[in-house]
C-alpha cells in the first residue's frame, strides 16, 4: 500500500483545491524605513492639551489684581467732554488706552462693545489720494467722441456688434467648490491640531464638526430651508459630493492646512499653514442651534445666523460656546473701514442641503501661507458692530 509523503511534488497534490500553500514570507518593515504613522484623532490631542495661559515679559504667569487696574486707569478722561465720571460708559481704546464716553461717541455705542474696542484714530488708517479723471484718460488712454453722432454700420458689421453685445452668462460655466487639501507631514498636522486644541480647551468647549441640537433649545425639525424668507439656494450635486469627501478626510484625521495663533489685539485667530486654492470648502460653522429670541442679550461673539423666518421668534442661530470647531476663532473684517474689505478672503454661505440648512466657509481667492482668514460679519443684515474691528 502506497503513503503520501508531504515533501513529493505529486501533481495531483498541487492541483487540490483544498491545499494551501504561502508562496511568501510576510513583509516586513527594514529596519530604515518606520511603517506608516496612524493619524491621531482631535479627541487625542484635546485630551493631552492644556489651555493657553498668558505670560509675562519673564516668562511667568500674569496675575493682574482689580487694585492695579484701578491704580492704572483712575486718572482716564474722556477724550471728547473731559470727564472721568460715569467709568461704567467709559470705553478705552486697546491700543492707544484713551478714553470715550459711549454717548460721546458719534455714531453713540448704545451697549458696550464685545471683545476689542478701537477709537477712530486708531482704527480708520490715512485717506488714499485719489486719481483726478484727466490722469485716468490718459492711463488708460479714452478718448472723447460725440454721443449724437453714431457712425452708420454696415449689415455684416450689425451682426457682427449684436454678436458681441451678448450677455457673457449664457457660456459662463459654473465652478464646483474644491476640498481642502490636508498637509502631508503628519508631525505638521499634529502641531495644527494642538493649536486647535489649546484654543478650544481655553475656552472650555469641545470638539464638533456638526451641528448640534441640545434639547431645551430648538429642535431639529425646525431647521428647515422652506421656512427661509425668500428662500436659500440649494447646494448642487457636485458640491454635496465635496461636501461628503471633506467629512470623509475629518473622519480619517485630515483636516484643512489651518493653526489658531493668539493675538494680543484680535485674541484667537486663524492662519492658513499652507497654500489654499480658490473655491476650497475650509470648515462648516459647527455650534448649538438655538433660538434667535433666546440669544437676544447673550454675550457670545460668534454667533452666526442659520435661518430667518417671517416670524423672528422662530428664526434660528448657531452658537459655539459649548460645542464647535475651527471655524469658532476666523476673524471678521470691519464693514466701517475703507480697507476692511480687502482684507476679506473667506465667506460664509448658506446652502440647502436635504431639506437642512448649513453654512459653509468657503474661501473667495488664493490664500497663501502665513495669511490670516478673515469674512463678514454682516454678510446677510447689517445687524453686527463691526466698527471696532481691525
């Protein structure tokens, strides 16, 4: 009777179907190359960060008593009457540390400011001189020609000039929103979460890239987009599927090329660590969705319109003081200054999707590295001061 030896090449065994043979030794890393680094989550690095805590010029910690306030700022007057009574409706300037009576004011600050207060010497910068209209002629080199006499055309000019004349919206072509694109250093993107985090642990909130309904304030049913005046444009097909990668990348640890510095004028801010294209979905504003009648004396300098209704008392706001994300610390641009404006390169956009209301920051230019990310305030009602802005 014949055996099976295991070490025979029989054809028949090779050819089994139930054999199972490793062709190949399991890899191994070399022992110069590390195997790929696990990205660390928000949650990780909050639970390791500690918040920020101003310093002194020697290096420790300030510790400013009400006494040496008093002693410092006893002797303020107000610029404008010269009087140092009322010090409750005393507003100062952080920059130049002078005195103003909120009355004194033109226009008058009905309620004292949120956050950081400029005077108008300090805020609104030196007049551009402006271009005389004989110097732009000559730049641009226009003539002048009589209106009433038009020029006879011929019949293939006629064409010609009625093919011109057309609106230039019927062959634009719309552009998509664009994801962001996370930094590839793992190490640089761990430095850009804790900065993140350090800001978020400060202010005591935690970490949420969604909105977040909390019962006691509204509820989910009444974000809806058809209860919106007017309506709210609805984010396109494309753009949803930006939208569900850029959620794919947050869950896998990927985030936009963003760190949070701390300023000693503007407090938190946000700077952009590397290069952001044009179009790039940044962040949605995350936050607790409440009432607009329920936050009408609350003190929070990020709240954030989601939905106006016909009715104000069922208008809607996000607020992120409990909960939110990065987009808690980008900085408003001041609407009273002549240059504010210029400095704006993000916007805020409301957009319909399934039905929800959610509000996008969207980068509106090229934003390089080291650039501060700035939006307005007022992008839909003229409601928000602004005019103490930088």
């Amino acid at each position: 009777m014949a055996t099976w030896n295991a070490t025979s090449s029989s054809p028949s065994a090779a050819s089994s179907p139930t054999s199972t043979r490793r062709t190949e030794a399991p890899r191994r890393w070399p022992s110069s190359e590390s195997p790929p680094r696990k990205m660390r989550s928000i949650a990780e690095i909050m639970a390791i960060t500690a918040p920020v805590v101003d310093q002194g010029q020697d290096g420790g910690d300030v510790t400013v008593t009400s006494g040496d306030v008093v002693d410092r700022y006893g002797d303020v007057a107000c610029e404008k009457c010269g009087s140092g009574e009322r010090g409750d409706e005393l507003l100062l300037c952080d920059i130049c540390d002078k005195g103003f009576h909120m009355r004194c004011l033109r226009p008058i600050v009905v309620r004292v400011p949120i956050g950081q207060w400029l005077c108008v010497d300090c805020s609104d910068p030196l007049p551009v001189r402006c271009l005389s209209q004989r110097k732009i002629m000559h730049f641009f080199r226009i003539e002048k020609f009589d209106v009433t006499e038009k020029p006879e055309l011929s019949q293939e000019e006629t064409i010609k000039h009625k093919r011109k004349s057309r609106p230039l919206t019927l062959t634009k072509r719309r552009r998509r929103l664009l994801p962001f694109v996370p930094s590839k250093d793992p190490n640089q993107r761990d430095a850009q979460l804790r900065t993140l985090a350090s800001a978020l642990t400060t202010l005591k909130m935690k970490y949420s890239n969604e909105l977040t309904y909390i019962p006691g304030m509204a509820p989910r049913s009444a974000n809806q987009s058809m209860f919106e005046i007017g309506g709210v444009q609805v984010l396109s097909k494309e753009d949803i599927e930006t939208l569900e990668q850029c959620r794919a990348m947050h869950r896998v640890g990927g985030y936009p090329p963003l760190v949070v510095v701390e300023d000693q004028f503007q407090g938190f801010t946000v700077e952009a660590d590397g290069p952001i294209k044009d179009l790039t979905l940044i962040a949605e504003y995350a936050g607790d969705v409440d009432y607009l009648k329920n936050r009408a004396k609350d003190d929070c300098d990020s709240i954030m319109t989601l939905l106006l209704c016909e009715d104000p008392s069922k208008s809607l706001v996000i607020c992120p003081d409990k909960y939110g994300n990065i987009s808690r610390f980008v900085s408003g641009i001041n609407n009273h200054n002549r240059y504010g404006k210029k400095m704006q390169n993000c916007k805020c956009v409301r957009y319909s999707i399934n039905g929800e209301v959610r509000v996008l920051i969207v980068a509106t230019r090229d934003i390089s590295k080291g650039e501060r990310l700035y939006y307005d305030y007022n992008g839909y009602e003229h409601a928000y001061p602004t005019h103490h802005f930088l």
